[in-house]
C-alpha cells in the first residue's frame, strides 16, 4: 500500500466511479480499477459494493476513507512545510456557529497578521457537522460550544460562555421565571446538531418538560430576527445578543434555579500531528481564550 494507491482509493470513493476517479487522477481506468483490486486483494477486505455500474463504500471502505484522508492530509502537510520559509500554508480549521459568529474573526485576522505565510481556511456549521469532519480528516483543528461525542477527538475546554433566555423588549412573559413556565411559550431554537441546542433540550428532556418549538434554525442571525419580532423566546449565547440588550431590543429573562454556562473547546483528532504552524494557532487560541 503506497500513498499514490490511498490517493487513488480517495478519487474512487469520493466519486463513486472508476472512470471519474480516473479523469480525477489523470490516469487510465484500467489502472485505478487495478489499485482497487489489489487492495483489496492483499489485505481479503471488499472496500465497494458493485451494484450494476454502482460503487458503494463497505463498512471496510468507510474505516479506510478515513484513515486515507489523515495519512494524504499529512503528506502534504509534511510536503507544505518542508516550504514554510518560502511559501504561503493552510491550516484547516472549524468553528461552531457562535463562535463563528463572535470571537474568531478577530482571532484569525491576527494570526494571519502576525504569521503572513501562514493563511486559515475556516468552515463554519453545527457540532455535529464539525465533528464529522475532524474525523475524515478534512478539519485540522476546530473550536466549537458544544459536546463531540467520538473518542477519537480530543477536546480541551478553554473558557466559559453562558446561554440565556431572551425575548422581544415587549414580549408578554414574566421574569424571572422557571425551566416549566419557559417552556409553556413559543421557543426559537437552532437545528439538531447544535451544540446550543443539545444543551437546552437536554435540560427540559433531563426534566420531563415537552415544549412548541415554533421555529427552528441553523442561523443565529435567522434567530435574533424571529425574537426581535415578537415569534417567541430563544435561549442563546449571551455574546451573540449584549449588544441588543444594551440597545433595548431585546430583553434578558431570569431563570431561576438553572445554570447553562458552558465550556467552548479546542477539538482534534487524537492521531493528528500538528506541524510547526498548527501549534502557533493552537497556542494563540489557547492563550487568548484563556484571558477571555
């Protein structure tokens, strides 16, 4: 097994198709098809299903994806920084969306600033979908609000943010007020996936307490909209709506007896190896987070 027949392996289970793989890589049909057969051949796996003219990955062929994107990501990080001093890298990073939406920009802007071969590739979407990533090996390193769940990702809490209640200024419910009289009123919430979401949910589920999800978002700003207009109440991260507390746009409601601070984390994968210019980020993140 070569890195060339990993890289082969990718293009065939990325497309689907031999053929494509084969206009992918540049290369001749018969000769992918051979790769793929002595695969699976030398270590008595099937990595595909042909059905008809269709491929479709194994059980095998996932756990092989996998471990393909990480060893090619690495070659040609090891291959991108043997020109480190000449040449401009990319580090690959994820984010949740409220940290997306809030703390990373400035984080980025100054690394960048600081490091100018160095550039940040970012991609921004919910827990679940950045964990996902992290662990085919698309993501370097991610900083996310909310709980992974695979073993395989390491993950170091860096500071405390904290979710609250909040509604339109004029909107008709009391405060405080409680997780049982919260749930009684229209509720804004992200998608599943979310990090902030699964923290809320779990509270009113952990409780026995059912609730009317009026909307449900993979924005934050689709959100604060809804609420600004009267639509109900959201609970969410108290840095994506000061600003509009302040304002008096939107008003914060006391919860009694219920704590929903949290931790937002610095994730990877358990086998990743960080290369010089990944731990300059990584020690960034971490001192900076550390001090907010």
């Amino acid at each position: 097994m070569t890195i060339r027949d990993l890289s082969i392996f990718i293009a065939v289970a990325e497309q689907l198709s031999m053929s494509k793989a084969a206009e992918k890589m540049h290369l001749a049909q018969p000769t992918v098809s051979a790769v793929i057969g002595s695969l699976e051949k030398d270590y008595g796996v099937l990595l595909f299903d042909r059905l008809g003219r269709s491929l479709h990955l194994t059980d095998e062929g996932r756990f092989l994806l996998s471990r393909s994107r990480s060893i090619v990501g690495l070659v040609d990080t090891l291959e991108s920084e043997l020109g480190a001093y000449t040449r401009q890298q990319t580090i690959r990073m994820g984010a949740t969306i409220t940290v997306g939406s809030t703390l990373l920009a400035d984080l980025i802007a100054r690394f960048e600033g600081e490091n100018p071969l160095l550039r940040v590739q970012v991609q921004v979407d919910n827990t679940q979908t950045i964990e996902r990533l992290l662990l085919d090996g698309s993501l370097d390193l991610a900083l996310v609000e909310g709980m992974v769940q695979s073993k395989s990702l390491v993950c170091t809490p860096c500071f405390v943010d904290e979710l609250i209640p909040v509604c339109a200024k004029e909107f008709p419910v009391p405060s405080p007020l409680g997780l049982k009289t919260l749930s009684d009123y229209p509720l804004i919430l992200r998608e599943e996936g979310s990090g902030t979401r699964a923290l809320f949910v779990g509270l009113l589920q952990e409780k026995g307490i059912s609730f009317e999800e009026k909307w449900s978002c993979h924005s934050s700003d689709a959100i604060i909209s809804a609420v600004s207009a009267g639509q109900g109440i959201t609970v969410i991260s108290r840095r994506l709506v000061r600003h509009l507390i302040q304002e008096n746009i939107l008003r914060e409601l006391s919860l009694e007896g219920v704590d929903m601070k949290r931790n937002f984390s610095l994730v990877h994968h358990k086998d990743k190896v960080f290369t010089p210019s990944m731990e300059k980020l990584l020690q960034l993140l971490k001192c900076d987070t550390m001090e907010g």
